[in-house]
C-alpha cells in the first residue's frame, strides 16, 4: 500500500512536476505574451495619443478651414454686395442713357424744328429783305425828292434872302424917355411918313432927309414884331450860313435893349437862340445839330472872355488871339464854348456873360457903351440822310455907342477907349465901303472888331444891321451920323452867299454809314452762322455722350460678364475642391494602414492628388475649368440653378437671386460641415490653397504703379498660363476672348479723356479693381490687387493690404503646420 502508495504518491509527483513544468512553461509563455501584450499596449497607447494629437490637428485644422471658407464666403459676399452696386449703376447707367436717349430725341425733333424756323426765317427773311429794298427803293426815292425840295427850299429861301439882300439893314427908333419928355423935346423922327422902310428926319418941323432901309421899327414896336423880320436869319444859320446881327448907334439908343432885352422883354439874342432850338426841335429826325456859344468883349483892342471867371481873365486875355483856322474860316482859340442843348443853359450862359460885362465896371451902363459885346453861337449841322455836314457861326453884336467918334476932347484913359472905339468902328465903315466899292482888298484886320467879324462880313455871309436911333431932336446930329452910316452898309451888294460845307466831315460820315452797315450786316450772319454752329455742336455732342454712354455701358456689361464668370468659376472651384476632397476621403486607408505607410501617402499625396488639385486650382480662369453642367447661386442657404442666358439678359433677376449674400455665406457652411472628420493626407492637400502665394510669389506689399500697357501686358501672359493648363479648345478660346476683352476695356479706360468720361473711368477702375480683386485670389493675379489699389486713396489700400495680409497669414499658418 505504502509502496503502492509511495508509486502514487510518486506517479502523483511527478505528474504533478509535469504540471508544474508544465505550468512554469504556460507562466513563462504567459509572462512572454503579457510581455508582448505589454509591448503592443504601449504600441496601441502611442498610436492612440498619435492618433488624438493627429485628430487634435484635424481639429485645429478644420476649424481654420472653416474660418478660410468663411472668409472666403465673406469675400463672395462683398463681391456680390460689389455686383449689386455694379447692377445698379448699370440700371442708372441705363436709365441715364435712355434719358439721355429722349433727349437726344427731342433735341434731334429740337433740331429739325429749328431747321424748319431757321428755313421759315429765311424764307420770311428774303421777304422781310425784298420788302425792305422795296422800302428802302421808296425810302431812297422819297430821301433824294426830299433832299431835292429842301435844297431847292434853301435856294429859294436864299433867293428870297439875296432878294432881300445880305446885307440888311433895320433901323430902330426908341422912345423918348420920361427925362426927354420931362424936358419936352421934340421928335427929329416923323413916325408918321414911317411905310416901307422909309423914314423921314425931321429939323425945326421940316423934313430934312429921307432914308430907306428894310424895316423901321418905331418906338411903339415890340421886341416881337422886331424878332419877327430876323427870324429867318436863324434859320439860314441852321442852314449853313454864316450870320451876323450887330447892334450900332449912339449910347442910349437902346443897342442892348434890343440885342439882350430885358427879362420881361427879350431880346435879339435870346430869341434868335429860341428860334435855333425850335428849328433843330422841328427837324430833329433829319438833322443833328450841335450848339454851342462863346461871350466875349472888345473893349481896348483887347479881347476879353466873359465865360471866364475874374481870377483867370488875367491870363486869359494875353492869350486871346483871332487865328485864321482855314479858308475864310476864322477863330480864337482858348475862347470858351459852352455847349447849349435848350433855353435854360442858353439863359444862362448869356446872365453869365451879361453878369461877367457888369463886374468890369462900377457903372455897368457907363462901360457897356465903351465896348463891344459880342455873341458867337457855333453850329454843326449833319444831315442825318445824305451825311452833309455844316459849320456856320452867328455873331450876335453889341457894339459901342457910336457917338464917341466924334468925341475928342477927353483925357487919358477915356481918351484911349474912345481912340479904340473909334478905331473899331472907323475899321467898320471902312471894311463896308470897301465892300461898298468892290474894293480888292476888304480891310478887315485893321480892328479886332473887323477882323473877328471877318466870316460874317464877307461875301458869304448873312447881316443885319439894327441902326439904333434916338428920337430927340436935341440927338440930330449923331442920329444923322447913324443913319448915313447905315445907308452906306445897305447899299453894299454882298456876293450870292455860300453855305459853309464840311466836305471832309461829309466823306467821313458817309465812310462811317456805310462801315456801319457793313458792320451791322456781318454781325448779323455771324449771328446766324453761330445759331446754326450751336445746334450742330448740341447733336454732336449729344451724339458723343450717346455714343460714349453706350460704350460704356457694354464695357460695363462686358465687365460684369467678366466678372460674373469669374465669380461662378471662383465657386465651381470650391465645389470641385469639395468633391475632390471627398474623393480622396472615399479612398482614403485604414488608420493603422496610414500610420504605416505615412509618409508614402504624403508624398503620393504631394506628386499626385496634391498636384492636380494645383492644376484645378489654376483653372478656373478659364470658362471651362471644373464647369458644373448647370450653375449654382445661393440663395436660402441652399445652391439654386440660374440659367445663364436668363442672368445675362436679365440682370436684375439674376441679382434678386444673388442678393442674400448671407444666406450665401452660410450656404458654405453646410459644406463643409459635411466633410468627414480630416485626416493627415486630406490636411496635406489643403496646404497648397489656391490664395496661399509661395514665397516667389507672394508678392511684395507695394508694387510701382504699372502703367496701362503693362497691365494689358500681364494680363496677356496670365491668360496663356491658364490655357496651358487647361487643354481643351473651348478654354483656350475662352481664354482669348477674356484677354481680349480685359485688353479692349482697358485700352478704352486708358483713351477715355472727357470729365463724363472720367467719371465712368472711375467706375471703370473700380470695375477693374474688382476683376483683379476676383483674379488675385487665385495667388499670382494677387499682386495686382495690390497694384488695383495702389490707385485708390491710402486708407483703402491699407484696408485692401489687411486683408490680404489677414489671408496671406492664414495661408503661411497653414503651410508651417
Ligand atoms: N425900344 C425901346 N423901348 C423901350 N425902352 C427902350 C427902347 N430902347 C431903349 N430903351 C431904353 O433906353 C435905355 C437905354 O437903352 P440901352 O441901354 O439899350 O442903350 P444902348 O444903346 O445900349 O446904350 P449903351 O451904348 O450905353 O450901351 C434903357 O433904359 C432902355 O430900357
């Protein structure tokens, strides 16, 4: 038992050493596999923490990728904000040009309304024109009767003067005044024996000697029925004679009486002047007159201004000589010529005078018949129909009494005066008895009197003497002096008078007419050439701001095609990065796989996938680049269909459609919210993002500004790139027509000149800016944004800077992970 025990025991034993070695065999194999276990633990355990810190990155990535596409969905945002105002400046752009378009209608209707007046003008012109040479025929007819019967009128009137003769001689007799009557003189005079111009002088109640004379105006005669006879010597100075009416006598025979008047009772003088207004007056529409009159005294042989003031006579007097001034043509320069336009300034002009006479003397009376006091009126006369000018004077004379002559028993300086008196009037007479006698040589310088009196006293000239006679009896002597004096003047025979022609003065006027007309016919079809020149500038230049409006309007239109196209492909470009994106995702390798076979995949990634998502990134210039079959838009947060043929023709639809552009924005998100989580080759292929310049070409912060050809210049090389890329023909003609366009556009903005222009230009620019705006996102077009808003003002391009460098940092973060 024991043994067979012991045999158990030991069978036992060793079975159980079996077990044990077996089991010491299981524990070490179990020790090795909880070794190996162990191992692949810390295995499993790193590859988890990799596969969080991987997924730690996904994350991280993921979230910057959202905020990429946000920024980017921003970008499209404002693009389509940017489209909405380009839509709107279209539609006023457009409204402006149908304005401008009605406008141009109605100017062109404007236009040929005026056409059609401006031929009414015409034709109502030539017959304004044919019935104004009628007029003028008549006019011109009835002008050359009318010069015909007033010449002959002046002939006449001058044959019934020269019948009455030139020289004429009235005698005037005052009453006797109440110192005369008070001494009961008799009358010398018979005023009753008075008729056709015959007077009787009368001694001791006999007549004594007859004398005849034009007219004898007793002392019952007014100073009116005076006038009435001297008149028409008024009127022949108007009509270019010369005239002179002089005043001679014994002192107090009433010389100034009857040249000056009194107030009450005017004299020669003031009514003479009255009757030259009122004939200018009567032939104001043909004639134009100018008056003018100078007072002057000879007192001493010297000639005494009495339009000047007592202060300046001083000077004055030295200077006041007769000049002989042409033929028969006599005058004394410095002499004051007031110039009278009516009665008042005449009244004046003769108180002035009259007052200037009175300051010379104490006794105004007493000095006025110790000189002669003249009156020189000036008339310049034109025919306002044939042009023929005259220059006549009327000498209206005051002079000294005559009976001094004979006075010679006075002393010192009253015997100087008398001498000069004497002198003067001695002169007279013999200037009239030469011309009595036909004499050759007429003594006219021998006094100043004569010598002033010279155009008046010729053979041309017009006189009329007023002898002034006294009716005393105890005035005999000196009234016979008088009287046989003034016989002598009526009995010279003057030669036919002539008018007093300013021919010069007539060539000159007729000169002047007809450079007026000339004148006045040349601004009339320069006036009318400049309507008709106005009108064509208007439609021309309607028409060019029609045409330029329309130009820009299709530049527009071409711009925003441009614009739009870019915008769809800009999206297209996201989408296909999407399903790309997803693609890859689909295929993508277990976890572990990947683990094990990283860095392959990353480099299959980087030659492969990663490349041709590079080449889709450069295509989508082109119109045909990853087209979707139909074109997407955002609207509601989901991608809507537009038809492009509808969004090109209708504009304002397709831009309802695109207008929410948040919804836009948030269209993005859902997108990418369904991506599946990323993973460590789906993180690669978003490294190279189509705005992440390389460091050759991010650009740098500020580029020169390029000129115009150098941008048409880039554009031509960038356009190239983007066919290479993209092979098919339809890219590469795409391609062409873009470049071509971009170049016309900008060859146009380059020409545009006119402020319309420029502002349009300035529309152009932002247009252009935006282009650039949507190509530069695609990385190498992206200097040139900067180079768009180089042009802007700082501020923008600052603005334009951050953000790009807001986008180039996203980018570089994204190439450093
Ligand atoms: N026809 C007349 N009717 C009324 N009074 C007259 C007339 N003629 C002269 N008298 C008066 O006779 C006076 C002298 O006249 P007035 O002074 O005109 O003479 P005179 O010839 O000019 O003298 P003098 O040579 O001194 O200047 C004046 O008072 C004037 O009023």
């Amino acid at each position: 038992m024991s043994h067979q025990d012991d045999c158990e025991i030991e069978v036992k034993y060793q079975i159980l050493q079996m077990d044990y070695e077996l089991q010491k065999k299981e524990l070490a194999e179990m020790r090795s596999a909880l070794e190996g276990l162990k191992r692949e633990n810390k295995l499993k355990t790193k590859e988890c923490q990799e596969a969080c810190k991987s997924l730690q990155e996904l994350q991280n990535e993921l979230m910057r990728k959202s905020m990429h596409v946000g920024s980017l969905a921003f970008a499209i945002e404002g693009q389509v904000k940017e489209k909405s105002r380009w839509f709107s400046s279209l539609r006023d752009m457009t409204r402006k040009l149908k304005i401008m378009k009605m406008e141009h209608i109605k100017l062109s209707e404007e236009v040929s309304h005026y056409k059609n007046c401006i031929m009414d003008i015409n034709d109502f012109g030539t017959k304004i024109q044919s019935r104004i040479n009628q007029q003028a025929d008549l006019h011109e007819d009835l002008k050359t009767k009318y010069l015909k019967g007033a010449k002959e009128r002046k002939e006449l009137y001058n044959k019934v003067l020269e019948l009455k003769g030139n020289i004429r001689v009235f005698c005037r007799c005052r009453p006797l005044n109440s110192e005369e009557i008070a001494a009961g003189a008799s009358l010398a005079i018979d005023f009753e024996s008075v008729k056709d111009g015959e007077l009787t002088v009368i001694s001791n109640g006999a007549p004594k000697k007859t004398f005849r004379f034009d007219a004898v105006f007793g002392p019952q005669a007014e100073q009116a029925d005076v006038f009435q006879d001297t008149a028409p010597f008024a009127t022949s100075v108007l009509d270019g004679y010369n005239v002179c009416i002089f005043a001679y006598g014994q002192t107090g025979t009433g010389k100034t009486f009857t040249m000056e008047g009194t107030k009450e009772a005017r004299g020669v003088n003031f009514r003479t002047l009255e009757e030259l207004f009122h004939v200018i007056n009567e032939r104001q529409k043909l004639y134009l007159y100018e008056i003018s009159v100078s007072a002057l005294e000879v007192y001493n042989e010297q000639i005494r201004d009495l339009l000047v003031s007592g202060s300046q006579q001083s000077t004055m007097a030295k200077r006041l000589e007769i000049r002989q001034v042409g033929e028969g043509m006599h005058h004394v320069p410095g002499l004051v010529e007031a110039h009278v336009n009516n009665m008042n300034e005449v009244w004046e002009v003769l108180q002035t005078g009259s007052n200037a006479r009175a300051v010379g003397s104490t006794n105004a009376n007493e000095h006025s018949s110790r000189s002669h006091c003249i009156h020189c009126v000036m008339v310049k006369g034109e025919n306002l129909l044939n042009g023929e000018c005259t220059k006549s004077k009327l000498w209206l004379v005051d002079l000294a009494g005559s009976e001094r002559v004979a006075k010679t028993d006075v002393l010192g300086e009253r015997l100087k005066e008398t001498q000069n008196i004497n002198r003067s009037l001695s002169a007279l007479g013999d200037v009239i008895s030469a011309l009595a006698t036909k004499s050759s040589h007429i003594p006219f310088r021998n006094s100043k009197l004569t010598h002033l009196l010279q155009d008046s006293l010729g053979g041309d000239s017009k006189t009329l003497m007023f002898v002034q006679i006294s009716p005393n009896e105890n005035d005999l002597g000196e009234t016979l002096c008088s009287l046989n004096f003034a016989s002598r003047v009526r009995g010279i025979e003057l030669g036919q008078a002539k008018k007093q022609m300013d021919t010069s003065e007539l060539l000159r006027w007729k000169q002047m007419k007809s450079k007026q007309d000339m004148k006045i016919k040349d601004l009339q079809i320069r006036k009318m050439e400049e309507t008709i020149h106005g009108l064509d500038l208007k439609m021309k230049d309607k028409d060019l701001k029609n045409k330029n409006l329309q130009e820009k309007v299709k530049e527009l239109e071409s711009q925003l095609l441009i614009e739009r196209k870019l915008a769809r492909q800009h999206v297209d470009t996201r989408i296909a990065e999407q399903q790309q994106k997803q693609q890859n995702e689909d295929v993508r390798p277990p976890l572990a796989t990947r683990l094990l076979g990283a860095n392959k995949s990353s480099n299959e990634v980087k030659n492969g996938t990663l490349m041709k998502e590079q080449v889709n990134l450069t295509r989508p210039l082109t119109e045909n680049s990853f087209r979707p079959s139909m074109p997407l838009s955002v609207t509601d947060g989901s991608l809507k269909h537009i038809d492009p043929v509808e969004k090109e023709n209708n504009p304002e639809v397709a831009e309802q459609l695109q207008l929410p552009t948040r919804t836009g924005r948030a269209s993005m998100c859902p997108t990418i919210r369904r991506m599946p989580a990323s993973s460590a080759p789906r993180r690669n292929s978003l490294i190279p993002l189509p705005s992440t310049p390389s460091s050759a070409q991010l650009a740098p912060p500020f580029h020169p500004l390029p000129s115009q050809p150098d941008i048409i210049e880039e554009i031509d090389e960038f356009i190239p790139e983007q066919t290479v890329c993209n092979s098919p023909k339809g890219t590469k003609s795409g391609g062409k027509k873009l470049s071509s366009i971009l170049r016309r556009s900008l060859q146009k903005k380059v020409q545009l000149k006119s402020p319309m222009q420029q502002h349009l230009r300035r529309g152009l620019n932002v247009g252009m800016e935006r282009v650039r705006v949507s190509i530069g996102s695609r990385g190498r077009m992206a200097s040139r944004v900067l180079v768009g808003n180089g042009r802007k003002g700082g501020k923008e391009i600052q603005q334009k800077q951050n953000q790009k460098e807001k986008e180039r940092a996203w980018n570089i973060g994204r190439t450093a992970i």
